[in-house]
C-alpha cells in the first residue's frame, strides 16, 4: 500500500494485565515504560504511541513500546492480554476519579459493563479542507471492527462476537444512546459541534440532577470529551479518530491502522459521495452507502463477525479481510467459559502477543 510521508497516524491500546496464574492484577512499574499509562480500572495499561508519518515508523514505535513492557513484564511477574474482555473474571476496580464518579452517578449500574472493555484507538492526521470527507469515510469503515473481534464473553457468558462492542453500545451507555452509539454522516464541521454541545447539555444536565456539583462537572468534562462515539473529530488532536476496534494482536491493529489510513486519510482530492448504489473505494473516488446500510453492517460485525457479505462489503471498501484472523474465530468455546478456563486462555494469548512482537514478519506496508 502507498503512503502519503506527512500523514500522521497514532494508536492507544488496551491491554489486560495478569499474572503467572492468569489472574487480573495492577501493571505496577509497567506503567513507568514510554508511552504507558493507567486505564480508569486497575488491571489494565494504555500503550500509546506518538504521531508517526508511516506504517513503519508506526509498526517500530508500538511493538518497541509493547515489547518493552513484556520483557519488565518478565521481571516482576506480569504478562499483556490482547483480549477485548478478560472472559470471566473476578470484581474489576475502579482507580477512584471525579470523571468515572460523574459517569457512574448519571449511567448507573449499566456504567459496570464498560470495566470489562479493552480496545484501540486509532488517530488519523486531518488533511485541510477534507476533514469531514475523511470522518464520514471513517463513519462508513466503522463494520471494520470485524476484522479485529477479540472476545465474545462476558462474565463467563458468551454475548456476541464483538463482545466489547456490544457492551458499549447497547448495554453500557443505553440511558445516553447519543454519547455511545455511531452518529449519521455529518454535513460540516458546524454541524459536528452541534451534535457535540447537545450532547454535552443533556449529560450535564443529567449528571446535575443526579446529585453532581457543577463546577465539578465542568472541570472534568467538556463538549468534545463528552461524548463516546466510535468516530470522533478531534479538534484537541487534530485527528479523525476511529474507538471501535477491539484490542489484539499488535501486528493485526498496525495492519488495521495502515488500511484506516490509506483510506479515510490519504483522500487526495477525490470526490467522497454519499448514496451511490455500490459503494466502493477505487482511484477516481469513494462511494460511501447509505447510512442505513453502514448500521447493518455494523449490527452484523457485532453479532455475527465477519459474514460473507460483510466480508465483500470491506473488500470494496479497502480491506483485505484474509490478512485478518478475528481472536473470536478461534475460539473453541462457544458455551459458557468458568474461570478457570478464562485464566489459561489470558495465558494463552499473553504468549501469542509475546510472540508477536518478537518475530519480524514482512511489512504490511512500505
């Protein structure tokens, strides 16, 4: 694939943290390591790299970061789970902060299925006056996150093949469907502040009726971090932000980045249309469906992975869908997991990422 040199492109993930038995425990001094950082619950670390101008600087900075944190890993007794769940687990804990206070108090009890999320984000640099093609193409590529679906239980129980998903969109953050869900395509940047002030009204409203002092809310919230929808404009970053991938393997999330990137960032002057009767992505311009049908997409990436006509529908669009291996079709428990077994399967995947970041495979992109 071709790259443009100046485009930036970042990721953040997630990764559970065990130990030698498989149990979920705190990073400790991972969290010390370049480019690490504490999640909102305790057995999780972010991995974060900086803005980088290729697929290859990309690839070199997040297995060097990752890698770095698996060999201090080996020294205190710690091991990174690329899973989207943990599967089954103990009571997952809160690092006490006024934000996820504010969240608790307004979403309730239904703010418990976020702890047991981990995932990716993906930043995309916005090209001058084609910031709104790019989102709304991210907006189209959203059924992408089939490709990378880590985990399909929750506690114990299988939900869905985008397990994480799931739980974010309809069960975690159903009391504030517009702050969780995909938004439409977006007309202009005036439009996308709009949605972003109405739903900062509404969770500020709420989270004051329910009990949240004002000028705690504000110091802790603002439009643009109010909001929890997969694709975000990012006027702080100034990026195109793509949440809805699950955590994985490090190579598979570079080779999700790299496509993402090609795509909705290197849009090189070409027409982005709206409601064409195939949609597709050729070298003249990019034909995006329906909103309507991108949701479908979704709702089947969520449900049922990597379908056949999802899988043609990414081919299309851009994908090469056989270079991916969703964890979640590879499991072999479609049943009820206990603890136990989600214990040897973190084990299991902590090797496979260890393992990743230690081979050299041939780049997905120059």
């Amino acid at each position: 694939m071709s790259f443009t040199p100046s485009l930036r492109r970042s990721i953040e993930v997630e990764y559970w943290v065990v130990d030698e038995a498989g149990d979920l425990t705190q990073p400790g001094s991972l969290i010390d390591l370049p480019g690490a950082e504490r999640e909102f619950v305790e057995p999780m670390l972010e991995v974060n790299t900086t803005p980088c101008t290729s697929t290859a600087e990309l690839r070199t900075e997040l297995f060097e970061r990752v890698r770095a944190a698996v060999d201090r890993g080996d020294e205190i007794g710690k091991q990174l789970v690329p899973l989207a769940t943990p599967l089954n687990h103990e009571e997952i804990r809160e690092i006490p902060c006024d934000r996820t206070r504010i969240q608790n108090a307004v979403v309730g009890e239904d703010f418990e299925y976020v702890r047991h999320c981990a995932g990716t984000h993906i930043h995309i640099e916005q090209q001058p006056g084609q910031a709104v093609d790019q989102l709304n193409t991210l907006i189209a590529l959203d059924p992408a996150l089939a490709l990378v679906n880590s985990a399909r239980h929750v506690q114990g129980e299988a939900m869905a093949p985008g397990a994480r998903s799931k739980c974010y969109r309809w069960l975690a953050y159903d009391t504030l469907r517009n702050q969780g869900e995909l938004w439409p395509y977006v007309d202009d940047r005036a439009d996308w502040n709009r949605r972003l002030q109405a739903c900062y009204n509404r969770f500020r409203k709420q989270a004051i009726a329910a009990g949240i002092d004002e000028s705690t809310f504000e110091s802790c919230f603002d439009p643009e971090s109010s909001v929890w929808t997969p694709v975000q404009l990012r006027e702080d970053f100034g990026t195109v932000e793509w949440r809805s991938p699950d955590t994985t393997l490090p190579s598979r999330t570079v080779a999700l980045a790299d496509t993402l990137a090609t795509v909705a960032g290197e849009l090189d002057g070409r027409p982005v249309d709206i409601g064409g009767d195939t949609p597709c992505v050729d070298n003249g311009r990019i034909t995006l469906p329906d909103f309507e049908m991108v949701r479908d997409y979704v709702d089947t990436a969520i449900e049922d992975g990597l379908t056949e006509s999802l899988t043609a529908y990414l081919s299309r669009m851009g994908f090469e869908p056989d270079a991916f291996d969703p964890i979640t079709d590879t499991f072999d428990h479609d049943g009820p997991i206990d603890r136990n077994t989600a214990r040897q399967l973190r084990l299991e995947y902590a090797t496979r990422l260890r393992e990743d970041v230690r081979q050299s495979p041939a780049m997905t992109a120059e």
